[in-house]
C-alpha cells in the first residue's frame, strides 16, 4: 500500500496477504470519494478504508467478512 496516497483512485489501491493457509484478507484505500460503497450510494470520505476477509470453509463454500472503516463518516 502506498505510505502516501495523494492520487485516489476509482477502485483504490488494494493490497492481498494470506494470514494462514486457508484466509485471505485483502485491503483497500484511496478510493475517490464518488464512489459508492454499497448499492443504494452511500457517501464516504477519501479515508475510507475497506478491509475483505475470505475465508475458505471447505471445497465449496467461502466465507466473506467486509470490515469498512472510515473516520469522517
């Protein structure tokens, strides 16, 4: 993730790690403030910071965590 991000973007900068062999958590941040971070067009911030845990349960299922923080809002 960039330390300084003074260019947002649409989608933001997102960054992936596996905390264990079966969870990954994906981060992201910088995303311009016109976009929408679920369906009906809530606003946010330029900090807004998205976190997405998948998690594998077992060969068919995924378990999806989405964590949103954003400090102005």
């Amino acid at each position: 993730m960039p330390k300084d991000i003074t260019e947002p973007r649409w989608f933001g900068y997102s960054v992936g790690k596996w905390t264990d062999p079966t969870t990954l958590v994906v981060t992201t941040a910088g995303l311009t403030d016109s976009t929408w971070i679920d369906n009906t067009g809530r606003p946010h911030s330029d900090q807004l910071v998205v976190e997405e845990t998948y998690h594998r349960v077992d060969d068919l299922n995924i378990d999806l965590t989405v964590k949103i923080t954003d400090p102005v809002m």
